[in-house]
C-alpha cells in the first residue's frame, strides 16, 4: 500500500531525481497553482504557465531551502510566468476576475431583494478591482483571494515587504471611495 | 481611528467573499506532461526558451540544455520563419532576448537604470545580495554604481584599450528577467566562460532594464555600444559591454572573481 508523503520528503526525493515523488507535488498543488496564475492574469494560457513553472520548479529545487513551505515558492515561479507572459506579449495582463453568470447558477438574480442587492454589489467590487493598476490588483488577488499572508505576498511577488503593505493600503483606500459615498465619509483629521 | 479599522476590516472581508465566488476555469491535470519534459521528451514549449544557470549547473542537463539552445538558435537562423520577423525570445542568466518584427525602435541616446548612484565597492558590496565580481584585466573601476535599491551593480571603465566598457551584475541567476534586449538572433552566438556558457552579441542592440514587478523601464532604453557578452556564475550573472572582440572580452571576463 502507498504511504502518503508529505511535501519535505517529496521535495528531497525529487531533489534526488525521483519523478514519482515529484509527481505528488505537481498533484497536491496544481489547483492552486493554477488558481494562482489564472487570477494574476495568465487567463487562457493557465495552464501553460503552471506546466512551465513545474518544470522550472524542478530544475531549481536545489535552491529550495529544506523546511520552507513548498507552496509559496511554488507560487513565486507561477507569478514570474505569468509576468514573464503577458510582458512578451505586450499587453495587459488579462482582467481575470470576474463572477458566474446568473444562468449558470451563480447567483440569484431573481431572489429576494437583499440577495439581489448583494450580487449586485459583489460585482461593483468585481469591476472596482478590475478597474485598479496592475500591481494593486495583484496584491489584492494574493492577500485576500489566494489568502497569503503580507511575508508570503512579498515572496510571490518578488517585492519588498514595504511595498506590500504600502500597495494593499493604497488599494483598500481606492476601492473605499468607490464602495462608500463621499459624504458619509468625513473624517475629520485634526 | 476606530472608523478606519472599521471600513478596512469591511472591505477585506467583502474581497474574501468576493473571492470565493469568482469564477476559475478547471485546471488540467498536468502530471503526465509535467513529467513527460522533465524525462526529456519534449522540450520546447510555446516558442520560449527559458535557461536560468541553474539549470545548466547540473552536468546531464546541461549538456541537453546546450543542444537544445544550439538546435533554437540553428533554426531561427535558418528556417524562413526566422528572419521573416515573428516574435522569437529566449532567456538566458537574467536577460530575455527577442527578435521582432519591424524596425527598431529609436532609444534615447543618454539613459541610466532607475535610481542609479556612484559608490564605493564596499558599499555595494553591503548593499547587494550576491557577490560582486571584479575584472582583474581592466584594473580598478573608474566608477561603480548601484542601481535599483541594490538589484544591479555596474562597474564602469572609462579609458580602456577599447574604448568604455561597462560591466552589470545582477542576481540573474536566480530565474528573474533583469534585462531585455532586442537582438537579430543571427548575431547571437554561444561561447563558453570559465567552462560554464555563455552568450556573445555582436553589434548594438536595444537594451531595456526590466523592474522588479515585471515593467520596462523606458527611462532605460538605449542603443548598446560595441558587443556584449552575456554569463553566470553560481551566485551572480554578468554582462559584458564595450567595443571588444570576442577574445578580450573572454579573456575579461575569465579574469573576474
């Protein structure tokens, strides 16, 4: 019978070249991966970008630090493929973040009315997260979508601590202005 | 004060919720082809080449990585496609190569990387993460300069027998895109240093310093001067600039510990 392994034992025998092993952990993190690169604009090539990125993640798991999670390291080669992707192909990085439609079961556009109100909401926030730069929007999707911690955020992403945390604030304090009206907003500062 | 928690706490609750509902498209169960490249069988893949050092510093697949970068370069530069002018790019130690289509575009002619300062050696030294490695064949650097919070060091020479040559170091090894450079691949050859590859460009080429999150720098852009050899040791890539040939700046960059 087959013994699970966990992901330390499966890194240090892939590290010795044994592919089942490695095969575990393409298994065990393939649907975050893939969730990652989707959501950080890789769209339709998803799944290009998590195939190269396994194969790079092999070929430089010499580099990988014996006790350190194995899923953000992962995710910080999914994040450079994916920029790695839209940067040479000039464009925008896809705008991933978008809701089930209604028919499809998604929401309930018919329902009572809170529930209506709160679709409709929840896509205001959909399209206000959208609308914000490129890297705001990353930063959101890691710390609040991929539920990443700040120090696992500035790992994946390759940034400073700092800019992290000066990132995310600046993209709470915009998508504020855009969910609270102006006038219930006065604080007063001084 | 209160009040700001208050709403900061809202809207990241409001963003986990979000979260949950997006739409992801199903993944592919990758393991067959994950492993299928990894055992050799295919290896190129949506017309990128990526090759970081560390893939060459194993010795059975580096040797693999070698023929496959010649077999690339041989049939870019002979099928037709090649130099008819669709977008081809590889990586090597840092640097993205691309050949495209159409003229080139015209960079300013003076241009620095961001927040590039003059220093000392030691200061770099302290502000840096990888090893700073220094061309006993040149003497000591007419100036160096740290660029980029510490991501690239340039040593800069500027009465040499050919003319100013400029050294970068970044931590290219390391699988990020540093540089981006605009080449005809047909003026791209592969050469070894210190027994480890590398790469020789001959001729100017657009040159673009690529930023941490991934953007070009367009303050950065400029005509390279002379020819530029490209190289990696363990813990630090190089790239070589000036009006050199290939034998000295060999023999440059095998004297750089």
């Amino acid at each position: 019978m087959r013994r699970a392994i966990d992901d330390a034992e499966a890194v240090a025998r892939a590290c010795g070249g044994d592919l089942d092993a490695y095969s575990v952990l393409v298994a065990r993190y393939t649907l975050r991966a893939h969730r990652a690169a989707f959501l950080l604009g890789a769209g339709e090539e998803s799944d290009d970008v998590v195939q190269e990125a396994f194969v790079k993640a092999f070929r430089h798991l010499g580099r990988f630090r014996v006790g350190e999670p194995f899923g953000p390291w992962l995710l910080r080669i999914v994040a450079n493929e994916t920029r790695n992707l839209t940067r040479s192909r000039r464009r925008r990085a896809a705008l991933a973040l978008r809701l089930p439609s209604a028919e499809s079961g998604g929401t309930a556009a018919d329902g009572p009315v809170d529930t209506v109100l709160a679709a409709e909401r929840r896509a205001e926030l959909v399209a206000a997260v959208n609308a914000l730069p490129d890297r705001e929007r990353q930063v959101l999707v890691c710390r609040y979508i991929l539920d990443l911690s700040e120090a696992e955020t500035a790992q994946v992403l390759g940034w400073p601590l700092g800019s992290v945390k000066s990132r995310t604030s600046r993209a709470l304090n915009r998508l504020r202005g855009l969910l609270v009206p102006v006038e219930q907003d006065r604080v007063t500062n001084d | 004060m209160t009040d700001r928690t208050g709403w900061q706490d809202a809207v990241e609750s409001e963003l986990r919720a979000m979260g949950r509902e997006l739409a992801v498209p199903p993944a592919s169960d990758l393991t067959a082809a994950v492993r299928q490249r990894l055992e050799g069988r295919t290896v190129r893949h949506r017309g990128v080449l990526a090759m970081g050092a560390g893939a060459l510093r194993r010795r059975p697949r580096r040797r693999a990585a070698l023929i496959v970068l010649a077999a690339l370069l041989a049939a870019l530069i002979a099928t037709p496609q090649g130099r008819a002018g669709i977008t081809h790019v590889f990586r090597f130690a840092g640097v993205e190569l691309r050949q495209e289509p159409g003229p080139m575009p015209s960079p300013r002619s003076s241009a620095s990387l961001p927040g590039e300062r003059p220093i000392s050696l030691e200061q770099a030294q302290r502000q840096v993460s990888f090893p700073i490695l220094v061309p006993a064949a040149l003497g000591r650097p007419g100036a160096i300069m740290v660029s980029d919070g510490g991501r690239v060091v340039s040593l800069i020479y500027r009465r040499t027998l050919y003319g100013q040559v400029r050294m970068d170091e970044f931590a290219g090894h390391l699988d990020q895109v540093y540089f981006e450079k605009i080449v005809n691949l047909s003026n791209v050859t592969k050469v070894e240093v210190n027994g480890t590859e590398g790469l020789w460009i001959k001729g100017p080429h657009e040159l673009v310093y690529i930023t941490r999150d991934g953007y070009s720098a367009r303050a950065s852009a400029r005509l390279t001067t002379g020819n530029t050899l490209i190289w990696a040791t363990r813990q630090v890539a190089l790239r070589l600039e000036g009006n050199l040939g290939k034998t000295a700046a060999l023999a440059i960059a095998s004297s750089a510990h």
